[in-house]
C-alpha cells in the first residue's frame, strides 16, 4: 500500500492544497489549520454552517504567510499576526488566538456575505485532544475538529461510491474524496481495513489511530458548486452507522516527527 495524495489546509473549513510532501509536527502537517474563522462573538464558524467559505482556497505561501484565493481569481496575502492580542474563540480547548489585520475580515466577509474574523494558532501544543476522542496525555492538535491528522483509504471510498449507485455515477471519485478533507489518502487493501489498525507506519513515521473519524453534514456540500444533497450521509447511515454517527476515515496521532511524501509505503502496525 502506498500514499496516493497530501492535502494541507491552512484555514479551517476553506479548500485546501495537494502536496507532494508534507513535515509531520506532533499536531498535524505543518501548516495544516493553524488559522480558523470566528464570528464577532468569538464562536467558531466552519463550512457546516457557512457553505460559501468551500468557495476559498487557501495556499501555504512560507512559515509566516499564506494566501487566500476566491473563485474569481482574486487573492489576499495574509501574514502571521504580530503585535495584536488575543481574543476569545470558542474553539474547544482553545480559549485564545491571534486576530488577523482587519482588511483580511473585510476582503473574506465581502466573499461569504457576512462579517467574520479570522485568527491563527500561535502555540498549538495549548490544544489537547480529548480523551473522549481517543487522545492519551501529552497529544496535541492544530484548529482540526479532533484529530490531528485525517486518513482516509481509496478502497473504503470506492466501497461508499458502489453503494450510493446513480447518485454518485457521474461524480469525479476525486471530488468525493475532496468532500471528506483527509489530510493523508492511501490506496489501502480491503475496504475499512484501515479501522482495525491500531497502529500505522506511514514512510518513516509511525501513527497511533486515536478513533475512526465521525462524518457530518459538511460532506453533503459538494466542494465545487456548493450545492447540497442527501449523500453520502444517507449511504453510510445505512452501511456504516453506530453510536448514532456515521463513520469513514481514521484520525491520527503522530509518534514521531519525518516527512511524509506521496508514494510512501503504508504498513498496518
């Protein structure tokens, strides 16, 4: 087995880049969603709720900047927040961050048609991962939902697309592999193997798998036209639904630090 894609995805909830390469740091891909979206409250806001933020695309430009695309081919340079202090975000675990210049707010907010902030993770070692989601002491994540990387297997996508039939007939399988936003795809050997592994050895670094990742509705916003539909929730609710949530992919926790690099071997622990 071997890693077929990395996708990094600097702003939590925006589209995000393939790689060929990607540094693992204890909480997640390096530059993988350091930065995230608030409303003027401090409450978190993500695609779930705010379909529009699927339509921006965010690059890692080096250590201290990244860009912001929209869908109209205009952009915005964004720099690591120096000299403003930290507000309240709502993010778990969290309590802090640091804001963005308020012309970045501005150019977003115009974009999504409503005001929002963005902020940056300055010390991602803050963030434990909770115990309820498989975290032991000592693990750490970015602004990720719970994990702090996403693995999801070809096969087990393959498996999803058979069930749903017509419905996903003349979907690109690489959009439907874009709705779930995993960090690390790999060719994998028999559908929902990888559930099982409770280790895995990815290139040279060696992952723990804290849970199987848990899917909502932001899988039923298709990435490109933002429309909404019933699946693949509906699917997997039939195939692969207990403890009231519908599951494909694994969540991650690093052992060690490397690089991983696209066609690296996948070996089960």
């Amino acid at each position: 087995m071997r890693i077929t894609d990395l996708r990094i995805y600097p702003v939590k909830s925006l589209a995000g880049d393939s790689v060929d390469e990607a540094v693992v740091e204890p909480w997640g891909l390096e530059g993988d969603r350091r930065w995230g979206l608030v409303d003027e409250a401090g409450e978190k806001v993500t695609a779930r709720e705010v379909h529009a933020l699927l339509g921006l695309r965010a690059e890692q430009v080096d250590e201290d900047t990244i860009r912001i695309h929209d869908g109209a081919g205009d952009s915005i340079l964004v720099d690591t927040p120096l000299g403003l202090g930290p507000v309240p975000v709502s993010h778990s675990r969290q309590g802090f961050a640091n804001p963005a210049d308020e012309d970045v707010n501005w150019w977003i907010a115009e974009r999504v048609g409503q005001p929002l902030r963005l902020i940056w993770q300055e010390d991602p070692q803050v963030r434990r991962v909770s115990g309820a989601h498989g975290g032991l002491d000592g693990d750490v994540l970015s602004l990720a939902d719970a994990g702090p990387l996403l693995m999801v297997s070809e096969r087990s996508l393959d498996q999803l697309r058979e069930w749903i039939g017509p419905a996903w007939a003349d979907e690109d399988p690489a959009t439907s592999m874009i709705r779930f936003r995993p960090n690390v795809v790999i060719d994998g050997s028999e559908p929902f193997a990888e559930d099982r592994w409770p280790t895995v050895r990815l290139g040279d670094v060696e992952f723990r798998t804290a849970e199987p990742c848990d899917r909502c509705v932001m899988t039923q916003i298709d990435p490109f036209t933002l429309t909404t539909g019933r699946e693949p929730i509906a699917t997997l609710a039939r195939h692969r639904k207990w403890d009231g949530k519908t599951w494909l992919g694994t969540r991650l926790v690093p052992l060690g630090d490397g690089v991983l690099r696209v066609g690296d071997e996948v070996a089960p622990g």
